[in-house]
C-alpha cells in the first residue's frame, strides 16, 4: 500500500495526514432550503446515524477508507466538500472526516479491536440509511450495530421555536 502523505505548502516534511479537497461548486440559483427534514413524521434538522462495526476488517488501509467514504456520500446522494483522514502510527488507526454540504461522516478505527466508529450525519435530501449498506460491504463486519437520532427537535418531536430554549444541561 502506499502511504499518501499531505505536504504543507513551503514543506519537504510529509505529515501523517491525507487531506483532498473537492472542487466547490458555486450554489445553484434556486429557492432557499432550509434542508430541515420529516423523518418518521418528525421534522428535524436532520438524521444522524452512530454505527459501530465490530469484527471488521481493512481497517488500517487508508486508501480503502476513503474510497469507502467517498462511495457514502455517493450512495447518500450527498455533496463532498473535503476528507481528512490522518492515520496513528503504531497502532494503525484510522481517524477522520468527509465534510459534506449536508453535514459530515466521521471515522474512527482500532484495527487491533477489528472496530471501527462511525458517525453520519446528514440533512436535506441525502440518504444516510444508503451508507450502511457500502459499510457492510467495505469492511465485512461480523456484527454491525446502528442508531439514529433525530437532531435539532424538541421532546415533542417538533423544531423548538426560536425563543424556546433548554437550559437544563
């Protein structure tokens, strides 16, 4: 496997971090969106999925990883803005995010454990759900275990008014 490596303008002195941006389009002339959601019958800000990948394998291959997030966001019809993927040193961990429009998909890994946690959160009209599938396939979990949240509603399961705040933290 090759090792990619970011080197920071003016330096010969690789990092232990990839960091690729994609091309950012200008906005498109359209109404504004919101891109609040209905999920369930919830309106939400958007739909975040925690997924844990226990018995996985590939998990130190960063070329693997980040063909795997790219393949996400594809599959979830969201918009890349950037991944940054920096790769620990023993260990083999692999930690990092895919910047989307739509919000973001995180990456962590402890290859040694085979485990491996993910965080996709998005809003709009991406699809998390349709990265579990590209997962299951990348990493060949023996178990895989998701959760959803549903973010930016109140206990009612509706947005909270601008005025209604929580302060019981």
């Amino acid at each position: 496997m090759a090792k990619n490596v970011l080197l920071p303008l003016g330096s010969g002195t690789p990092s232990g971090s990839r960091r690729e941006d994609a091309a950012i389009a200008a906005p498109a002339a359209k109404p504004r969106s919101d891109h609040f959601v209905v999920r369930n019958g919830v309106q939400c800000a958007g739909v975040h999925l925690i997924v844990d990948l226990y018995g996985a394998q590939r998990l130190d291959d960063l070329d693997h990883i980040e063909a795997t997030l790219r393949r996400c966001v594809d599959a979830a019809g969201a918009t890349l803005l950037h991944i940054h993927l920096h790769h620990f040193e023993p260990s083999g961990g692999i930690s990092g995010v895919a910047v989307l429009a739509e919000s973001h998909i995180s990456f962590h890994s402890w290859p040694e454990a085979h485990y491996a946690a993910l965080d996709v959160f998005m809003c709009g009209k991406a699809s998390p759900d349709n990265c579990v599938p590209v997962l299951r396939e990348a990493f060949n979990p023996k178990r895989i275990a998701v959760s959803e949240l549903l973010r930016g509603k109140d206990d009612r399961g509706r947005m909270p008014d601008a005025g209604n705040t929580r302060s019981d933290l």
